[in-house]
C-alpha cells in the first residue's frame, strides 16, 4: 500500500525497513510528537499482513477495490519531500 502512495505521488519507491531493536530504541525520542502511539505499531509495520483473500470471496462474494491513488501534484513539494540519501546516510 505505501509504494502505491509513492506510485500516486510519482516518486520512486522508498520502503526502508527498520528492525524491531531500533523500533524499541528510537520509540522514546518520537513518543512525544505522537503521545497515543506505542512500540507495538511499529512492530507491527515489520510484518507483512497480507492474506489470502479466496475463503472471503468464496464464501462472501467479497470484492475488494483497487488501491490506486492520484495526488495533486502539488501536494508533491509542499507536503512530501523526496528523503535524499547520501553515501553517509546508507
């Protein structure tokens, strides 16, 4: 879902992973900018939640919608900023 985000934006697709010991560590920094998040929903964005949906469209007729935003873009330089990496940063 969040490389069709960059997709929608038209930037090239950034996913770093971070391992949960970083989560751990850096979580007390960025607590105070988001006071009613928690370690765990950065764990949780470690693992990969995809499923199988045949059971749900089998059994319910479940259809689920294309996830294909499109953005301003505008919205592009005033609100997401490519990250750029350096040699150092890596």
């Amino acid at each position: 879902m969040i490389g069709r985000i960059f997709d929608g934006l038209g930037l090239r697709r950034r996913t770093p992973s971070i391992p949960a010991a970083a989560w751990r560590r850096l979580f007390p920094l960025i607590a105070p900018l988001y006071p009613e998040a928690n370690v765990a929903m950065g764990l949780r964005m470690t693992q990969d939640m995809a499923f199988d949906a045949r059971p749900a469209i089998r059994d319910f007729g479940w259809a689920a919608r294309d996830f294909r935003p499109r953005f301003d873009q505008s919205m592009k330089t005033t609100v997401f900023r490519p990250l750029r990496m350096t040699r150092s940063s890596r």
